[in-house]
C-alpha cells in the first residue's frame, strides 16, 4: 500500500468572479507547495460564519497562508483609524486565518507563510504592520511602480540577508538570497515570540519563524511561490514546508 503524503490546507481569498463572490487562491501557490514540499492539499474556504477553525484542523497536517490583494484590517492590529489605512480588506479571510493559526498552533501543526501570510502571522502574534514600504522615502521601493506588467512587477527585487543560524539561514544553505518584492506593507513592531529570519538592506523584516508546542510557524515577505520552476532558493522553502509537514523540521534558533 501507497504511503499518504501530508494534507497541507491551504487557506482561501474572498474574490469576485464577474458578479459572484468567489473562494480562491492562484494556482502557483498550490502547485508549487504540492511539488516541492511533495503533499496532497486541501483549499479551507474564508466562510467563518460557515465552519470553525477547530472543525478542520484536526483535518490537516499544517497550514499555508498565501499572499493576496488585500490588507489585513487595521482594526486587528489597534490602527483602524489610521490616515493611510486601505484596503482592499477581506474580512472574512482576516477572521478565518486567525482562528486557524491558533487552532494549528494549540494542536503543535505547523504554519508557513507567504507576503500577507506572514503579515497575518506577525498580527496574530500581537505586532503591527506598516503601511507604507512602497512609499517611505526612508526604506527602499518594495513594490514596483503601480503600472508596472505582471511580469515587471515580479521581477522588481532586491537581497535580504538571512539570519545567522536560523531556519532559512541553515535550510537554504545561504547567508544572503535576491527576493522578488511585491508588498505594499511590512513589518511594524514585531509580535512577540517571533525571530526575525531575515531583513532588507533597509532594515524591514522579510522573513520570521517561531515554534509553538513544537510546532513550527516561518514565513516570509517575498514570493517563493513566483516562477519556482526556475529558482533553487524558493524551491528550498517549500522543502522546508515538506519536512516540517512529517515533523522533521526544528524552528528553535
């Protein structure tokens, strides 16, 4: 008998499909987890009036938070009445992912993350975000110019330098990596008990990890999940998602 890979959920955006609303996520974010972290997957919709966090995660053997058009309300993290707080918002999605971090988390499953994903997580952990990496003339451009093509706006990039000794540092066998950055927000005070994995030349924190009843929680601001065919370093981070699905993989600096 076959042996059962690892079910990794895969958490769902609210989109509007012509004039209907939709529960999706891109395919490359799918794809990419499934071959490269080598499991079986699972799309939880953000339907949290529909179904509790606690019903599927006993379900699943981790969780992945992809990046998505909207911002995490500002209201979660006590700066709803900020000047600069806009959306687009998914409210539901807010709700629903944070209650699936605590479910996974109470059961020691592992949680990884991608752009709003770690965000998502940096909220859920009490930190703060700010709005405003594409336009600080403090921090360098995170995103690229609003008319830039698809393909432009992915291949805007810049290096991070990953922390000594820490997950990424020692998973991807590297001290510094060129990320693609496509992210209008980042990072503000960092939520307790999380480490910083890795930060632009800039200073903003693009990649974080914890571990929680043993279960490990990395994530990171880029997009790993982009071309991933053609990129050794994001492959790694979905290897990394795919030993720590079988309980292979220590978080702990």
């Amino acid at each position: 008998m076959a042996t059962l890979r690892p079910t990794l959920g895969v958490v769902c955006c609210t989109r509007t499909v012509g004039s209907d609303q939709a529960q999706a996520v891109m395919n490359r974010y799918v794809t990419a987890a499934m071959t490269y972290a080598d499991t079986s997957a699972l799309l939880v919709p953000a339907l949290p009036e529909l179904m509790a966090a606690h019903e599927v995660a006993p379900r699943l053997d981790g969780l992945l938070l992809t990046g998505s058009p909207s911002n995490v309300d500002p209201e979660r993290y006590g700066q709803g009445g900020a000047a600069d707080a806009t959306g687009p918002y998914d409210l539901a999605r807010d709700t629903m992912t944070s209650a699936l971090i605590k479910a996974m988390l109470d059961l020691g499953k592992p949680v990884f993350g991608i752009c709003r994903g770690l965000q998502e997580l940096n909220v859920a952990f009490g930190g703060t975000l700010r709005r405003d990496a594409s336009a600080s003339g403090d921090l360098l451009a995170h995103h690229a110019p609003d008319d830039a093509g698809w393909d432009e706006m992915f291949a805007h990039s810049h290096e991070v330098e990953l922390t000594a000794g820490g997950v990424l540092n020692k998973g991807l066998s590297r001290d510094r990596i060129l990320v693609n950055s496509v992210h209008y927000q980042a990072i503000g005070q960092l939520g307790a008990g999380l480490t910083v994995e890795a930060r632009a030349p800039d200073g903003v924190v693009e990649a974080i990890s914890a571990q929680v009843n043993g279960a490990p929680v990395v994530a990171v601001q880029w997009h790993p999940e982009w071309r991933t065919a053609d990129n050794p370093d994001s492959q790694a981070y979905f290897q990394l998602l795919g030993r720590a699905l079988r309980g292979e993989l220590d978080a702990k600096i």
